[in-house]
C-alpha cells in the first residue's frame, strides 16, 4: 500500500512544512504542488484499486474499496483546485488587511493537516482510528473558521467546537458499544474487533441487536451533527460563512461527504445485524427533515454563504435521505449526488468568494450586477446556481431524478415533498441570486484578480457527469453500490 | 418466662438509660465546643443543675394561655420518651424493639413538632408565629430527604424495623455500599436540620429574629422549660444512635450476658462521643446560613438521599 | 444481596463509580471556578483509581496504561490548563448564577434513570461483576452533556465536555476492559489538543466579547440577522414595493 502511504503523508509533510514557512509569498505554490502530489497519488492508487479490487493494507490498519477510493480522489481532487483558488485570494486577503502573516501560516499548515485528517477518515478500516481523524478534523479547521477574528467569526468557531465536540463525543459512545458487541462475541484478546473488514464480515449477523441499535443511535446523533443533520446542524451555517471563502469550500464540499461516510460504513455494519430497517429509517426521517426545514431557511437569509450552507445542508439530507432508502438505485444516485454536490458546491463557493471581494460585502442586497462588473464571475455564479438548483443537463439533475425514482418505486407518498422541497430551495436560490447577478452594478465595483480556472474544471465535470457518466466511474459506483446496498442497479 | 421478664426489665432500663444520659451528651458537646473556642468549659454534668433548676423555680403564664399550652410540654416529652424508648441503645433483641420502626420514629418526630408548633402559636405573640411557621418551613423540606435516605437503608435490610435492620447490618461484615454513605450524608444534614444546630439554626443565639426552634418555646418557663429543653436533648441523643446503629453498628449487644452488655454500653458511649466532636468541628467550620438558603442546604441532602436510592437500585441489587 | 457478595475490590469498584456519579452532580450545582475544576479532577483520580481496580479484579494489566493516560490528563494536565488559564484571564473567584439549582439536580437525577434504563437492555452481554457500572459510566456522560447544555460559563462548558469524555473512557473501561491502544492514544491526543485549542479559545473570545458569558454570543443567530436594507446606489431593490 505504498501509493496509499504517499497519499496521506503529502499533506501531512506538507502541513509541517508550511508550518514553518506559510507566511512567505512562495506558500500559495507549495500549497497547489501538495495538492498535486497528492492528488497524483490518489488517482493512481484508485486505478490499482480498479484494477486489481479491494486492497488491505498488511498491518490491517488501511482498507481501499470502492467506496471509499473514489471520495479519496475526489477529497484530493477539491482540495487541489480549492488551493488553486486560494493562492490569489488569500493573496488579496492579506493585501487588505484582514489577515497577518502569523495567520497565514496557520491557515496554509492547518488546510494540509485538515486534508491529512479527512484522507485518513477515508481510508482507515479501524472503527476508532476513524473517530479519531474525524475529530482532527474538526480541531484542524476551528482554528481556521475564526480566521478573521471579528466578533461574527469567533462566536461561529466557539459554537462549532461545541457543537461538533458534543456531537462526536457521542459518536465515541456508539464506538464503544460497537466494541463491547463485537468483543461479545470475538472474546476479548484479540486486537483487531474494531476492524471495520472483520465486524462486516466474520460477525455479520452475530452482534447482539440491542447493543447495536444502541451504537447506532449514538453514532447517528455523533457523526450526524458533522453532516448538517437537523435539528443538529445550528453549527453549519455559521462556521461556512464566517470563515475564508476557501474553508468553506472544503467544509462545505468535503468534510460533509466524509462523515457521511463513516456514517454509511456503520450503517452497513448495522444492517447486518439488525434485521428490522431501522437504520435506513432513522437516517431517512433526518434526511427528510433536513432537507424541508433547509430550503425553507433558504428564503430567509441575508448573507450569501448563509444561504449556500443552507443548500449544503438540503443536499446532505437529501443524500442521507437516499442512503436510508436503502436499494440499488437510491444508493446509485446517492453515490452520484456526494460527487457532484461536492463539485458544484465548492465551485459555486469559490464564485461567491469573489464577488463577496468584489462588492466588498457579504450581504445579498448589497451585491449587484456581477455580470456587468466582471461577467466570468456572473455567469459562474448564475450556472453554479442552476447547478445545484437541479437544472438539466448538469449532473445534480441525474442524481435527483434517480433519487426521485427510487422513492416512487419504495416510498410514492415522499415524492411529493421532495418536489415540493425542490421547487422551494430552487425559488430560494434564484430569488436571491438573480439579484445579485443581475441588475445595476453599484458605482466603484470593480473586477478582481480572479482564477476561475477551478470553477470551470468544476462545472464541465458536472456537466460531463449529467449528460454521459463515463464508463470507469459508472463501474465504480456500481461496485460501491453493490458493495453498500449488496445488488447492482444496473 | 424469667428471660421474658428479664427482658423486659432490660428494655425499661435502656430507656432510663437513654434519657438520662441524653443531658450528658449535651453537656460533652458543649465542654468540646468551648475548648475548640479556646473558652473556659463548664463540667459536664452543667446541664443537670441546669434541669434541676427550671425544675424548682415558678411558672409564669401568660394570660392568655389555653390549656393546650400547659399539656404540650408534657406531650412532647413522652413522646420523646417513647421514641427513645424503641432505639437501640446498648443491645438489639429488646421486646420494645417490635414497634422500632423507623416510619413511627419519624411519626413521634412530627407529632412533637406539631404540639410545639401550636404551642407557639397559642399565645399569639409575632415571635411564635414567626418560629412555628419557620420551622415548619425546615420539617417541610427535610422530612422527604430523611425518608427516601431511610428507605434507601430499609432497601438493603428489607425491613423498616431499627432493631432488625441494625442486626442485618452487623451480620453483614464489612461491606463498602456508596447508597449507605450518600444516605449517612444526607441523614447527617437533615439531623442538623432537624435538631436545630450550625448551619440551619445557631442553638446559643439569643437573637429573636434568627431563632427557628428557640423562637417557639419563648414563653415557657419552670419546669414546663425543663422538659421541652429535656426533650431537645433526647432528640439529638435519638438522631446521633440512629446514624451509629445504622452505619457503625460495631459492638452493640445481640445477647443480654453481662459482658455483651458492658461491651455495648462503653461501644456507644465512646461512638456517641466521637459523633460529637465531629459534629462540633463541623459546627465550628460553617457559618450560620440565611434562611433562604435552608431550602438549597435541604435540597441537596434530598439529591443525596435520592442518590443513595438510585446507587442502591442501580449498582448493588442483583448483578 | 447483590454486592454483599462480591469481593472487596469489586466492592471498591462500585463505591468509586457511585464516588464518581456523585462528582458529577457536584459539578452542576458548582457555580464556583476553582471548586469546579478541582472536582473535575476529583473525577479523574476517583476513575483512575476504578480503572487500576479493574485492571487487577479482571486480571488485564493494559489497564494500567490506560489508568496512567487518564491520571496524568485527567488530574493533572487538563485541570492545571484550565487552573492557570483562569488565573490569567482574571476569572478566578467569578461565579455564574443558575437560575433553578434544584431543578436542574432532579434533571440529573432523571438523567440517571434514563440511562440505567437503557443499559439494562445491554448490561448481561458483560463479563465483569460489576457490570452496572455501565449505566454509572452513561449517566457521567450525559450529566457532562447537561453541564455543557445549561451553563453560562465557556469554562463551564468545557469541563462539561471532558466531563464526558471521561464518561466515555469509564464506559470503555467497563464494558470492554479498555479499547486498543493506539484508539486510546489518539483519543488522549485529541483531548489534549482540544483543550489547548480552548484555552487559545478563550483569549480570543474574552478579547473579541469582553467576558466568556456564552449567553452574549449570539450575533450569528436567526433571529437577530439585521432586516434587509434599501440597495447601495439608493434605489429601492427590485421586488420591493415602492
């Protein structure tokens, strides 16, 4: 497992290394050639992956399978081109003002360790490592979120520890009564009951229903709170917004998806041993909840990157929504809708985070006429949003349609509030944005140095994924599905 | 038929026992509370002459009194003396041990209360409204805390019975149960409460209007004095062998040989004393609470006893 | 009778979790910051010491290990952060007030229940005699989440929150006589790091607000977002009657 061991020691070396250095001029670069270094490293591994299947590491400690191969190289993929944006925007940052160079060291270390975090969630196979990168994670970026250090974005990082801290203590509990179930039935001794391939293959089955519906209470509530469940997910908004714009991009498009997953990897551990759906249930019913009560926050906001975290939000639910449905193809489009949220969203946050340094502002009706003041980012913004509003024939409209058709063939009587729900968040979205978009540009806007590079890569992939999904990652999601639901939709 | 009657001479002679000695725990207290103070003590047996004098001197009634005022010194006074009667004091297998239950205990308790209570109110001045309705205030709150700490303890023994349950507990050996030491707290601050010492109530205050218990009994005077500060003593004589049969049962007699007998006597003796010094340290280190912080002292010692219960539940039956 | 018969180790085990149980009611009712802290370490050492009980009655002397990670964070490293960070923000005789100290101990009390109710159901799966602990271990952590919930204090808030992961570490330990080392270590690094990120926290929060009373952070909620004002070249925005 080498390639995998290049994988998750780029960034942490890397993260080292900018700790020593981030301030410098020449940081922004070092920070884009990690990420393609690691990406580099992703990809290929992913291809041995394909090639040759599922692989173990020798000490048992690292498991790729084709589900979570796919997240690493799009973990790599987002923090990539997020970086790429972030040279000239934190470039322009501390021009302004808003950020010294002591931070700026901070936050080039802390983006490298974050991505080691995640990486390490993705592709560990023991229960516990996993909890443990998880609230890495969080501990990387709280010190990121209050970048600014105004009032706003101290109270957002405050509330986010908290939050997020209780949430995956909770998560820790459920860790532990996994533990105690599959040392029940193992004997105590042996070193490796915590590991993700044993439990879901040698004790499939086996574990006691009670102590594993317990676990899974706990560990949905835990790593619930880090996906943007409601009514735990008071944190979300505030810390995607109060921080720079390329947090939230990776927050946003990257941190959701992977506690989603080690959600899901519980999940098919549960459903082995629990014969009644109640896991399916449970996440269906937050899902659900989630998504209605995000789109109706929509409307309300009147900060931009308020408002997309709302649609962050919307989207997780949707996704867990389609994940607890169980079944080939609500999995299948699950699977797809992870990818592309997680491009769309990102892009449409590195957009936002510039016309938020063109106007000045944060705040939706003080920004006006992008697309006459600097058209690249207006019409980046405006396809963003039809992106993840759902419109044909980006990729966000597949994944909700296959969603859409899966829940009439199991569950009819749902589909109609996840149409209404989509109608809702789309009248949302568009009311705001076509404001910002359009409309009489304010005197004194002027263009900014933007790299919109990232944003167009992003959104030709989505568009790619909505009008012919390529054959080798049509393959991987179906053995991802066949893996999680255990047929394949095809 | 001898045992019987031997038996029975026993159970009256505990009982004479235990209310003449209740005066010389009074008057240890008070020699150990004043040498902690660095004051000059009186001797021990201050508290006799004490008696002996309210008991010579004349009675002075006001004219108001009803007839309720002159029965209720002699009331609480039995019931005192009955509730001392039933306690183990020296041995366990006594035939007045049949009606030791700790609810009739806590019954004798509220009935004396109750008499005092209306005694105070009887004469009509501001300071025995104010002293009744205050230490109804405290009964209030400490009463549930004593209960669920002596149910937790009747948990454990299966019964409610003192005598019985004290022997239970003997039986046992050694046994470290956290329900027993969160109920010896929370008994301890509802004994405070009750008996009206430093936190709840200064016993030596002459200040009106910082009196519970004293306020009550303002107005008597003689010997109608002499019994109900008599019954005072009693009661805390009674709270202190509770917590020492309860939770140091160690050498009480459960035969009646002359030996076990001697053993018994000097056992409590020496425990009764060590309880006072304790509860002379301890009143030495607190202040006085305000009144409207009784209800948060007394609320406390209730989470405690409902502790107890719960550890009790939940940590030491079945497995 | 249940614990008559057990040995006096075991015996010993039960005395310290109820011990433990008992620190942490202390805790909610504690308005002071100094008696605070001292009893959280209290817990540390009353866990540490079932921990090393356990380790001997089961005969698992990993456990030891486990019990020297608890005592030197626990006791020792978190509660002398927090010790010294109070002292250099000035705050150590502050005292918050709760409104209903009472009501919030029957709380706890009714925490207690609910959680010797759930374990139940999972409780005859252990080994160990003194396996009701389990319930103990689950009431500790959620009368932390409770002191998290509750108060006002910042600093209150964490301690509610090692609170509970010392909870977490006491249901490990007697449940499944300890997790895996390296799980153990990693999450004794994550505490470690979490709580100097929240005494670097509380300089950020004290300079930026002015106290660390969380009831004053709430610029960021819902219902205080400033009302939409008229556009900035002055014209009213498109949609708004005018």
């Amino acid at each position: 497992m080498t390639l995998l061991e290049v994988t998750l020691l780029v960034p942490l070396l890397g993260g080292l290394l900018l700790a020593a250095i981030g301030h410098r001029p020449i940081a922004g670069g070092i920070n884009v050639a990690v990420g393609v270094a690691t990406f580099g490293s992703a990809l290929a591994m992913a291809l041995e992956v394909f090639a040759h299947g599922p692989q173990l590491s020798p000490s048992r400690m690292f498991y790729i399978d084709a589900f979570n191969v796919y997240l690493v190289v799009l973990t790599a993929f987002v923090g990539l081109t997020t970086s790429i944006f972030s040279r000239p925007y934190m470039r322009h940052e501390v021009e302004r003002g808003r950020v010294t160079s002591r931070r700026l060291r901070l936050y080039h270390s802390m983006y490298q360790c974050f991505l080691f975090s995640m990486l390490l969630a993705l592709s560990t196979n023991n229960l516990g490592v996993l909890w443990v990168a998880m609230e890495l994670a969080t501990l990387t970026t709280v010190l990121l979120v209050s970048l600014y250090r105004t009032p706003e974005a101290i109270e957002a990082a405050w509330k986010y520890f908290i939050l997020c801290g209780v949430g995956i203590a909770q998560a820790l509990f459920g860790t532990v009564l996994i533990y105690f179930a599959a040392e029940n039935k193992f004997g105590v001794g042996r070193d490796d009951t915590l590991l993700w391939t044993v439990l879901h293959g040698a004790a499939a089955g086996n574990l006691d229903p009670a102590v594993i519906t317990l676990a899974f209470v706990f560990l949905l509530v835990g790593y619930g709170t880090k996906v943007g469940l409601v009514p735990l997910h008071n944190w979300l908004p505030d810390a995607h917004s109060e921080g720079p714009t390329p947090m939230s991009a990776v927050l946003s498009g990257l941190l959701l998806n992977v506690a989603l997953y080690a959600l899901v990897r519980v999940k098919m551990l549960v459903d082995a041993s629990l014969h009644t759906n109640l896991a399916g249930h449970l996440m269906m019913g937050f899902g659900l909840l989630s998504f209605t009560v995000a789109g109706l926050f929509l409307h309300r906001q009147h900060d931009v990157k308020r408002m997309f975290s709302y649609s962050s939000i919307e989207h997780m639910g949707l996704i867990t929504f389609g994940f607890g449905m169980g079944g080939p193809l609500a999995t299948f489009g699950a699977l797809l809708h992870m990818t592309v949220h997680s491009l769309t969203k990102s892009a449409i946050f590195i957009t936002v985070g510039h016309a938020c340094q063109l106007a000045g502002t944060q705040r939706i009706d003080q920004i006006r006429g992008l697309i006459r003041t600097q058209p690249a980012i207006g019409w980046g913004l405006l396809l963003g949003t039809m992106a993840i509003a759902g419109f044909p024939p980006f990729g966000v409209f597949i994944s909700e349609f296959l969603l859409l058709m899966a829940t009439m063939k199991s569950w009819p009587w749902l589909t109609i509030p996840l149409l209404v729900g989509f109608g809702v968040a789309f009248a949302g979205l568009s009311r705001h944005v076509q404001r910002m978009v359009f409309g009489e540009p304010p005197p004194g806007q002027n263009p900014v140095e933007a790299n919109m590079l990232p944003v167009m890569v992003h959104l030709f992939l989505v568009l790619w994924l909505g009008l012919a999904i390529p054959g080798f990652l049509s393959r991987w999601f179906e053995q991802a599905t066949v893996l999680i639901s255990g047929a394949s939709p095809l | 038929m001898d045992s019987q009657l031997t038996a029975w001479a026993l159970a009256a002679a505990q009982a004479l026992l235990f209310i003449a000695a209740a005066p010389l725990l009074g008057g240890w207290l008070r020699r150990v509370k004043c040498h902690m103070q660095n004051r000059a003590a009186p001797p021990v047996w201050q508290q006799y002459r004490d008696l002996a004098k309210l008991l010579r001197k004349r009675m002075l009634l006001a004219e108001n009194a009803s007839w309720l005022f002159r029965v209720v010194p002699y009331i609480v006074f039995s019931a005192m003396l009955l509730a001392a009667a039933v306690v183990p004091l020296v041995t366990v297998h006594l035939p007045s041990a049949a009606i030791a239950d700790l609810i009739v205990l806590v019954g004798f308790f509220a009935l004396a209360r109750f008499f005092t209570a209306l005694a105070a109110l009887d004469i009509g001045t501001a300071f025995g409204g104010m002293g009744a309705s205050r230490e109804m205030m405290v009964a209030a709150l400490a009463e549930p805390a004593m209960l669920m700490a002596v149910f937790t303890l009747s948990m454990t023994a299966s019964t409610t019975n003192l005598s019985v349950a004290t022997e239970y507990i003997l039986q046992a050996g050694l046994v470290l149960r956290p329900s027993f030491l969160f109920a010896l707290l929370a008994l301890a601050m509802v004994a405070v409460a009750e008996t009206s010492r430093v936190p709840v109530d200064n016993p030596a205050t002459h200040l009106e209007l910082t009196m519970l218990h004293e306020a009550m009994i303002l107005e008597y005077g003689g010997r109608h004095l002499a019994l109900i500060e008599w019954a005072t003593q009693i009661k805390l004589m009674i709270y202190s062998v509770i917590i020492v049969d309860f939770f140091f049962p160690w050498g009480i007699a459960t035969d009646f040989s002359a030996m076990a007998l001697a053993v018994g006597v000097i056992a409590v003796a020496a425990k009764l004393m060590l309880l006072a010094v304790v509860l002379v340290v301890w009143e030495t280190l607190l202040a006085k609470m305000r009144l409207f912080r009784v209800p948060q002292f007394l609320g406390f010692s209730f989470m405690l006893s409902l502790l107890a219960m719960l550890t009790h539940v939940v940590l030491e039956t079945g497995g | 009778m249940g614990i008559a018969s057990l040995g006096l180790y075991s015996q010993a085990i039960i005395l310290f979790a109820a011990l433990a149980l008992f620190t942490s009611f202390i805790m909610l009712a504690q308005t002071r910051m100094m008696p605070l802290i001292f009893t959280f370490a209290w817990q540390g050492l009353l866990l540490t010491v079932v921990s090393v009980l356990v380790a001997i009655v089961s005969d698992h002397p990993h456990l030891h290990v486990s019990a020297a990670l608890t005592f030197s964070l626990k006791v020792i490293v978190i509660p002398w952060l927090l010790y010294r960070l109070s002292i250099k923000l000035n705050m150590q005789y502050d005292a918050e007030v709760i409104e209903h100290p009472t009501l919030l101990l029957l709380g706890g009390v009714a925490l207690v229940i609910f959680s010797y109710h759930v374990a139940q159901s999972i409780v005859h799966l252990s080994g160990l005699a003194t396996r009701n602990t389990i319930a103990v271990s689950m009431a500790i952590e959620l009368l932390g989440m409770l002191l998290m919930c509750v108060r006002k204090s910042a600093v209150a808030q964490v301690i509610g929150f090692m609170s509970m992961e010392s909870g977490i570490f006491f249901a490990a330990v007697v449940s499944t006589y300890g997790m895996p080392l390296i799980v153990e270590l990693g999450v004794a690094f994550d505490i470690l790091v979490a709580a100097i990120l929240f005494g670097v926290f509380f300089f950020h929060l004290r300079d930026s607000f002015g106290s660390l009373n969380v009831g004053q952070f709430n610029r960021l909620s819902e219902a205080n977002q400033p009302m939409p004002q008229r556009d900035a070249a002055g014209e009213p925005a498109p949609g708004d009657p005018s």
